[in-house]
C-alpha cells in the first residue's frame, strides 16, 4: 500500500472559509480530469482568520499534482 499525502492549500481573512470551499471544487475537478485517485477532498478552518482546501493524494500522483497546482504544503497522511 502505498504511502498518503495531504496537500494544502491556505486561505485568510474574512473569506478565507468561502474561497477554501470554491477551491475545493476546483481540485475534485482537476484529480477527475486528470483521472488522479484522491481519498479525499475538502476543507477545514484552522483559526478564525485562516482557512484550508486540502487534496490526500498517494504518493505516486503527488508530483503531478504539485507541479499542476502548486500547493502551499504537505503532509504525511498517517494510516489509521
């Protein structure tokens, strides 16, 4: 099984949370266009005045997708 990344996207101030959302939409889009397998899309508000859209990724499509998109940053998905 291979390895999970979250990549992240932020979003600040007052519509951070309204653009994190419309963003979202847009990486559903691309992963379907690009036929990339995403185990989940989404978004979180991380603080009153900051916002995230986020894609997990495997790490095989990671670069393609970094490369697309430019994510702010990454993580490691830990396996539950």
């Amino acid at each position: 099984m291979s390895k999970k990344i979250k990549l992240i996207w932020d979003f600040f101030g007052e519509d951070g949370l309204k653009t994190a959302e419309h963003h979202a939409i847009h990486l559903k889009e691309f992963a379907a266009k690009e036929q990339i397998s995403a185990f989940e899309v989404g978004v979180e508000k991380s603080s009153p005045d900051q916002s995230l859209a986020f894609m997990i990724v495997a790490e095989e499509n990671m670069i393609a997708v970094r490369d697309a998109l430019r994510p702010k940053r990454g993580q490691w998905v830990e396996e539950k």
